[in-house]
C-alpha cells in the first residue's frame, strides 16, 4: 500500500534564508512537492505559469474564492495570492509530501480547515542575525529592514503555537532538522496502522 503523503507549513521571518533551506531540503527529499501559489499579479520577466505561480486573473481568482478551492488566502498590495487545493491534494495522493511555504496568518487558515497539517516555524539564531541577513542581501533601505524586523516581533508571538521550531544557525543544520521531523511524522501509529491493517 502506497502511503500518502503529508501536509507541512514553513513559516518565518523574512530575512531568516526560508529559501535557501528549501532549496537544500527539496535537493534531500526528492519525493518533497513545494506548493506553487495562486496569484492575479502579472508575470515578471523569465517567470513560468505553474512553476512560480499559477496565474490567474481576478475574476477566475474570485470564482475559485466562492467555489472553496483554496487552503488559504489573502490581498497584498491590490493583488490576490493563495494557496489551491487541487494540487496540493494530488501531489498527496501521489505519495508526495507538500511543503507550504506561508506566512503566520496564512498557516492559520490552513489548520483551521486541515487541522493534521504540521506547522514548522524557522528562526534566525539570534535578532543581530536576523538583522545581519537582511541587510547584507542588500535589497531593502534601513527603513523597510525596520518594518521587517518589526513585524518579525509580532510573528515570533504565535511560534510556541508551532509544532515544531527550527533554528537556522548553518543550512545543513536546518535542513537535518526538517528532514528528521518529516521522517518522525510518517513514523506515527495511527499512520502505521493504515498500513498493516490495509486501509
């Protein structure tokens, strides 16, 4: 019996190398599907519809809204982004484990819907770095870096509502931990169970 596959949610702070960590683990995890956003943004240049984002345009965006296919959803700056369902189910049924990579108040919504969705919060191992990190990657003015830092303090309040909490002090180190805690989560009985009773 083929297992099925799981739901994980990373959630952090910007500046705190979400990224990177990603892409280190998907190199791990082959059997790993990194969900693809919906979003009614235009493309920017060298982006590919359905690797970066599924594009959509409003009116099919809302549609989707009232039909119930999104895990979560939310407006940034006048445009839609969010999180559908279908692909994300399949890649489940497929066997594949599905890493969502959203904010606080996005995680919220998914675990209100799917409540066995397992929720991973990345940190920064201290404030200076998380400080370090996003002003060496040179993209942002003090000013922004300051927001980021701020709203950084009011996502740090919902951590210890986390299943998990990983610290990203080395890549490697990190990338050991997410590998460990997926393993664990396919390690519990009632999953076990499923599959020698051959449900």
């Amino acid at each position: 019996m083929m297992r099925k596959g799981k739901t994980f949610i990373l959630s952090g702070p910007s500046g705190v190398g979400k990224s990177t960590v990603l892409n280190a683990l998907m190199e791990k995890r082959k059997n790993l599907y990194f969900s693809v956003s919906a979003t009614t943004r235009a493309p920017r240049p060298g982006e590919i519809d359905g690797v970066h984002y599924h594009f959509l345009d409003v009116d099919t965006f809302r549609d989707w809204i009232s039909r119930d296919e999104f895990l979560e959803y939310a407006e940034y700056v006048g445009n839609f982004y969010g999180t559908p369902k279908r692909f994300v189910d399949a890649a489940m049924e497929r066997g594949q484990d599905v890493i969502l990579d959203i904010e606080v108040q996005g995680a919220i919504q998914v675990t209100s819907k799917r409540p066995d969705t397992v929720r991973i919060f990345i940190a920064p191992p201290s404030w200076d770095e998380l400080e370090r990190r996003l002003t060496e990657r040179g993209t942002d003015s003090e000013e922004k870096i300051q927001k980021r830092l701020l709203r950084a303090k009011v996502e740090f309040q919902t951590a210890h509502t986390y299943d998990y909490f990983v610290i990203n002090d080395t890549v490697e180190d990190a990338v050991r931990e997410l590998d460990a805690i997926m393993t664990a989560e396919h390690c519990k009985p009632r999953d076990r169970m499923e599959i020698i009773n051959g449900k």
